[in-house]
C-alpha cells in the first residue's frame, strides 16, 4: 500500500530534524512517576461552553477576568496592555524555529483555564416554541448581514482581525444563535432570518474589549437605517411579527433550520386572533423594513450612488428640522409665519446674556428619559433616570453661554429597580448606580416601575416632594417633548417595563439629542454622551448613572439649540465649520493613502524579484 500524504511528510520531518537529535545527549531515565487523573477544571474550553446559568460575580478571592469572551486568544502582556496589532486567535499553534531546522516546541494556550469568570458564548435559553411569536419589545439583527459585520461596517484598519478573531473560520456560526423568521410579503423561496438585538450587542462588546480602540456602538441609528437592526414593534398583526424558529450553533444546523423554516401561512392554536386585516400603511412600512433587511444581507449594498445620496441627504436635511423645531420650543428660533411679517432678511443671532427673543412655541414640558440595563442582558433593566425642564421656568431668565442658566431648572430623579440591584455593571461600562449626583436614588419594584415613570409625565413633573397635581393643574394637559440619546432605544427599554411614551395623547415629538448634536457639528457619525460633553466643555461626573445621564442629555439639547441660534449667519461659526471640513479631508486623504500603501506593501514583499525565490515547487490547483 502507497504511504499516505501525512506518512510522507513525517517521514521527510524525521529526516530533517536526524542530525540535530543525534547530537543531543542521553538523558537518563526517570523513576516512573504514579498516574495522575488529569483535573477537569484545568482542561481548556470547548469551543462552545455549556451555559451554566445567570452570571454570577466571581468570588473575592479570584482574581477578575480578563478573557472578553469565547474566543481564547494568548495572553496580554504583563501590564495589561492590549497589542492590536497581534489579533492570532487560535487556541492551539506550532512554532517552528527555521534556523535550527526542528520544531521546537508545540505550545497550548490554556490562559483561560481557570477563568472561570469569562463571558460565556449563550445566553439565556428562550423558552420559545418553533412557530410561536416573539415577545414584544425585543429589537432584531439580520442574521446574514451580522455574518459579514467586519467588512461591511468596521474600519479595513481592523477589519481583518475582527474577522480572524470573530467571524473567520466558523468562528461566528459556532457560537449559539437564537433564530426568527418572518417572511417577505412579496414570493420569497426563504424567510428573513433574525437573532435577537441582546445577542448582537453581546458579541460587539467581545469586540469592543478585545479591540479597546474600535468603540463600536451597537445602538448607533445607522445600522437600522442600513437595514441591519430591525424594529417590528410597531406592527400589530401576527402576520408582520416574527416567529421563534430555534436554536443554532453551527452553519449546517443554519441551513437545515431554514430549509425547514414553517410556511408564511403557519399560525399556531395560540395566536392572538387579529381584529382586522393590515392596512396598506402597515403593509408598505413592514414590506420596506424587510426589504431594507435584505438588502443588508447582500455583500456588496447594490443600490445605486445616487439613490444612497439621496437617502443620505433626506435624512440630514430631517435632522436640521428637528434642530429648527428644538430652537422654537426653547424661544430662540422664529416661526416661519413670523418671519414673513418681520420680513427679515435673515434671522438674526440671539444674545444669550439675554431672555430667550421669541415666544416658547406650545409652552412644552421636555421629559428626558435614560434608561440603563445589566451589561450582560439588555433584559434586565437596573436604572431609570428622568430629567425634566419646563419651559415656563424659563420665561425672563437669560440661557447664558450654551444653555448654563438654564440647567438649574433641569429636575432629576433617579430610579433603581429592586428585583435587579444586584445585578452590577463594570466589565463593559463603568459601574455608577450609586453615584447619583442630584438628589437620591429611589427603589421601586418591577410591577411599579410604569406608574412610577407614568406620573413623571403629569404635572408636577418629575418633583420628588410627594406633591401631587392640584385640580387646576390635572385639567391643563401640558405639551410633552420627549428627549433622549437615541430615542428608539430609550423607548424600546421603557416598552420592556412596560410602559410606551408613544401612547401619551399629550406628547408633542420626540427630539434626539444625538442628532441634534450632528446636525449643529455637521457630524456624519453619532457621538456619544461623554464625548459630546467634552466638546461642549461641560463635566459630567459618573456617566452611565441614568439620573445623571438624562440630566446630561437634557445639558446637551440646550447647548446645541443655544450655540446654534447664537452664532447663526456669523462668519466664525462657518469659519470653523470649514475649518472642520479641511481637517475631515485631510484626514480621509490620510486613510486612503495609507490604504494604498497598505495594498501596495504585499505586492512588493511577494512579486517583486528575489534572488533567493525562484518560485518554489509546482502547486496544483
């Protein structure tokens, strides 16, 4: 019988590692050692670990984990630093040292043997039968377009070792993934399959702490407007809801779930019997959520330059009504009506040393919502903060530079959730749920929790005196503005205690204090609360508390309504938005051109002629 292809390459290793064997010394041989029975708890992880319950904190006597997640990569350098640049995420390698011509050690990374504290791969498993509707209130990802995360939306800089650490090699469908389905209105041979927005979040923060520098926000606006996340709590009939399809954890059992997937006209015995067929609204907005879904699937998004200019100005002039109309609420921005019978030339800036020019436009009530959530289960709510800020508190008293005067009418409350005081955050943001800076924290209970934010809502807003609304007070309906960092995360957290600021008949318009941000600075991409801050040169102490949060969201509305108005039709407000389009220019030149070296370099090492390489040995395809 011929020798196999790995007999034969032992064979040629024997014999070129024959010289330098012999020349090693004998070595005597040692007494017989007594069996040892290998310890469980020291053999390295399976690639998928058994999930083994809620996290719990790990004892005080073991050290806390560093191991982000389920990918076992070597160890960091002694003083913690992380090296980017060496993303090698494989458990087991082989070093062969060329020189010397014999393998010189074969190594085992076992650096998260005794990390019993590391991120385990699953979460929680869903008590869901196949066919049966999701719950309400839970966001979703396309699962396709997630596979291809780190080409379609990371930096080329690190997308590649995104991959190789995350997704390459299986890696991605080898964790556990919860599956949904729903399937387009339109002939489709396959449904949309979807993961839970919990799991995507999860897996960005690995990413996050294995990448420190990358700072992926996975609630950035941006990925449901690309269609990767997806919002289908607005629909109400079963037929636009998506359906539990099971549980995955490698890409055949992927492809077997959905071959088998249930038909579109699957409805099980407990399905909530719907009142009346779907609207042509319902039908047209559920049928672009799905195809917006789709299109995220594809590798390459086919749509055409023009029709994604047009969508990408669309949305910024959108952004710029919504400033306009945050600058009429606050008394700094005419109505247009007004200004035609001034018949103004231009509208002129506001001194902010001075009472807000112009009348407060519906006499508004903004309530700032911020909700935080256990890391590790964007389920389990911990904190609620609200902020508040009645416009007729601010009625003759000057804003002050960016909105300043104006904070100290801004009232807070902070809310913390009994049933989940214990769950504490710390790996992934900073643990601040007792470091509420204006006033104390208040517990209430989980079956509490939507009368308790009900009543922030309702005259006399957000006051923690134990007043309640006087009989004058409960007739007057005040207008409601609801503010937040990224409203529709906001919402879909206060849905999941179960309340919906939506449904409030006095609720005016929702305003996004990260838009708002980027339609003043111009910003193509969304910044976060700290960041803002800083720019503003405002100092936030313990960020990621939700009372402090909602007041420093409520800071930054004003401040950009007020710098707005104040330097609108100056020529040192363009001056330094033009200022700031040379430096985004510059620096995109920057990254291209070192994109092109990048390319370039690996042409050079492997095409460019070499005495010492005359091309190797045949390769057959």
């Amino acid at each position: 019988m011929a020798p196999s292809v790995m007999e034969t390459r032992l064979a040629r290793l024997r014999a070129a590692i024959k010289d330098d064997l012999e020349k090693l010394p004998d070595v005597p041989k040692a007494e017989p050692k007594p069996e040892v029975k290998p310890d469980p708890k020291l053999e390295v992880k399976a690639a998928t670990p058994a999930f083994i319950g809620p996290p719990r904190p790990p004892p005080k006597s073991q050290p806390k984990s560093t191991n982000p997640g389920n990918i076992i990569w070597p160890e960091a350098q002694e003083d913690g630093s992380s090296d980017d640049s060496e993303a090698d995420c494989d458990v087991e390698f082989i070093r062969v040292e060329e020189n010397k011509g014999r393998i010189k050690e074969l190594e085992k990374d076992a650096s998260s043997d005794e990390d019993h504290g590391a991120i385990p791969r699953t979460l929680e498993k869903v008590k869901l039968a196949k066919g049966q509707l999701a719950p309400q209130g839970q966001g979703y990802v396309a699962i396709v377009g997630f596979s291809k995360f780190p080409y379609k939306y990371i930096s080329k800089e690190y997308s590649e070792k995104v991959a190789d650490c995350f997704f390459n090699a299986g890696k991605f469908w080898m964790r556990d993934w919860d599956l949904y389905y729903v399937w387009p209105l339109d002939y489709s041979p396959k449904p949309l399959i979807l993961v839970s927005e919990e799991q995507f979040i999860y897996l960005i923060k690995e990413i996050n702490t294995r990448f420190p520098h990358l700072h992926v926000d996975p609630k950035d606006s941006w990925y449901s407007e690309v269609g990767l996340t997806c919002d289908f709590n607005s629909f109400k009939h079963p037929r636009f809801l998506p359906r539990f399809l099971g549980r995955c954890s490698s890409k055949d059992q992927y492809d077997n779930m959905v071959d088998k997937s249930p038909s579109a006209e699957f409805m099980r015995k407990d399905d909530p019997t719907p009142k009346k067929a779907p609207d042509d609204r319902s039908r047209e907005a559920f049928r672009a959520l799905v195809e917006n879904a789709l299109v995220a699937n594809k590798a390459k998004n086919r749509q055409s330059k023009e029709v994604r200019r047009v969508a990408r100005v669309e949305k910024q002039k959108d952004m710029g009504k919504q400033l306009k109309r945050a600058q009429r609420y606050l008394g700094v921005r005419p109505k247009k009506e007004m200004i035609e019978e001034q018949a103004a030339p231009a509208i002129p800036a506001i001194d902010y040393s001075q009472p807000a020019p112009y009348p407060f436009e519906n006499s508004p009530v903004f309530v700032c919502i911020d909700v935080e959530a256990y890391e590790r289960s964007n389920k389990i709510i911990t904190e609620i903060g609200v902020a508040t800020l009645d416009t007729l508190d601010l009625i003759g008293v000057p804003p002050g530079v960016s909105g300043k005067n104006w904070q100290s009418k801004i009232r807070a409350r902070h809310f913390r959730i009994k049933e989940h005081q214990s769950y504490r955050n710390g790996e992934f943001v900073s643990d601040a749920a007792d470091q509420f800076e204006y006033g104390d924290s208040e517990f209430i209970s989980l079956k509490d929790a939507p009368a308790t934010i009900a009543n922030c809502f309702k005259p006399p807003f957000s006051s923690s005196d134990g007043t309640e609304a006087g009989e004058g007070e409960e007739k007057e309906k005040r207008n409601i503005i609801f503010v937040a960092h990224d409203v529709n995360s906001d919402i879909q957290f206060l849905r999941q205690v179960g309340y919906d600021p939506l449904n409030l008949s006095n609720l005016l318009e929702t305003l996004d204090t990260a838009l708002l941000y980027r339609a003043h600075k111009r910003d193509p991409n969304a910044k976060s609360v700290g960041n803002i801050l800083c720019d503003f040169n405002f100092r936030g102490w313990n960020l990621h508390n939700a009372g402090n949060d909602a007041v420093y969201t409520m800071w930054i509305m004003l401040a950009t309504c007020i710098r707005e108005a104040s330097g609108r039709g100056k020529n040192e407000t363009e001056l330094e938005r033009q200022r700031k389009l040379e430096e985004d220019m510059r620096a995109a030149e920057e990254r291209a051109r070192e994109i092109v070296l990048e390319e370039n370099a690996a042409w050079v090492e492997g095409v460019e002629e070499d005495d010492n390489d005359d091309g190797g040995v045949p390769v057959k395809i």
